[in-house]
C-alpha cells in the first residue's frame, strides 16, 4: 500500500517535470527550433489543425525555421496564421516555402523572458510539492484505517520527502539551464 502511495507520487511528479519541460520549450529563446511552432492551428476545411499535420516544419539555419505546406494554396493561411499569433514573428513566403526568421532577443525581453521562466519553475515546485502533501494524506490515513504502522508510515513519508527534494532538484536544474540559454546571446 505504501509502495503504491509512492510510485503514484513519484509518477505525478514526473508529469509535473513534463509539464514544465514542455512550458519551457514554447519560450523562444534566439535560437529557432521547430517545436516553437507546435501549438499553432491553421483552418484547414473548416478544421482548427496543427501545423506540423499539413506542412512539412524544418530548420533551414540556426535562426530561421522553414514551412513547406503541402498543398500549395494553404501558404498564406499557414503565413497569417503564425503572423496572429502570440510569437511575435514576422513569417515571409517565397514561393513555395513559408521562412519563419528569429527576431534577436533584446536585453529588456530576455529579462521579461527570465521572469516568465521562473514563474513556470515555481508552478512546477508548487505542484510537486501538493503531490507530497497528498501522498502524505494517503499515508496518515492508511495510518488512521490501521492498515500501516506507524514506523512504516514515517518511513513512507520520509521517502516521499526524498523524492520531492530530488524532483525539485531537477526543477531548479532544468529552470538554470533555461536561464543560460536565454542569456546566451
């Protein structure tokens, strides 16, 4: 039973480390990459579709990203759609292809940037740290139903510590190397 209250909290806080690797990566830093691009939605027949489903997404040097639509007419619906949203970018076609250049990131914007990498980090803490709490409620009740003991219950409670402390770890290691690539210049 404890095994189980532990390796569901371990599970959840992996989902959280996920989560925030995944936040982490839609903040554009000036390298291009094509994962920036993920979240947007071009109408195809009247349906809302990601992009990578009806182009082909790739980089075609470190600060410009290349969107080849397969069928021809959707290119400007794939240029509009990037230019509405919250990316600020400025895609240009030619030809066949839509060039997605990476603007260089001002010293005022990586600091904006820092502050919204940090504030994901602190998310990502936040939810780790109601997984503990949780467990922690599994195991004194598991506790009060006398289905543990109590030194097993202390026992799976400092393990639960141990895992919090370690996935926040990773936290603070992943948010530090998300501060050292936004200000790399």
């Amino acid at each position: 039973m404890i095994a189980d209250v532990k390796k569901n909290a371990e599970q959840k806080m992996q989902k959280s480390i996920e989560t925030l690797k995944s936040d982490l990566g839609k903040v554009r830093t000036g390298r291009a990459h094509t994962g920036l691009l993920d979240h947007i939605k071009i109408d195809y027949y009247g349906t809302p579709t990601p992009i990578n489903q009806i182009a082909n997404v790739s980089l075609i040097d470190a600060r410009t990203i290349g969107v080849t639509p397969w069928e021809k007419k959707l290119g400007g619906a794939i240029e509009k759609a990037i230019r509405d949203s919250d990316l600020g970018l400025n895609p240009v076609s030619m030809g066949d292809i839509v060039r997605v250049p990476m603007p260089p990131l001002t010293e005022e914007r990586r600091k904006d940037l820092i502050k919204v990498v940090r504030g994901e980090a602190e998310a990502a803490r936040i939810a780790i740290r109601n997984v503990r709490r949780d467990a922690n409620t599994q195991l004194k009740d598991l506790l009060k139903e006398k289905k543990v003991a109590e030194d097993d219950e202390r026992r799976g409670q400092e393990d639960v510590q141990k895992l919090t402390d370690r996935y926040i770890a990773d936290v603070d290691k992943t948010l530090a190397a998300k501060e050292a690539e936004l200000l790399a210049v």
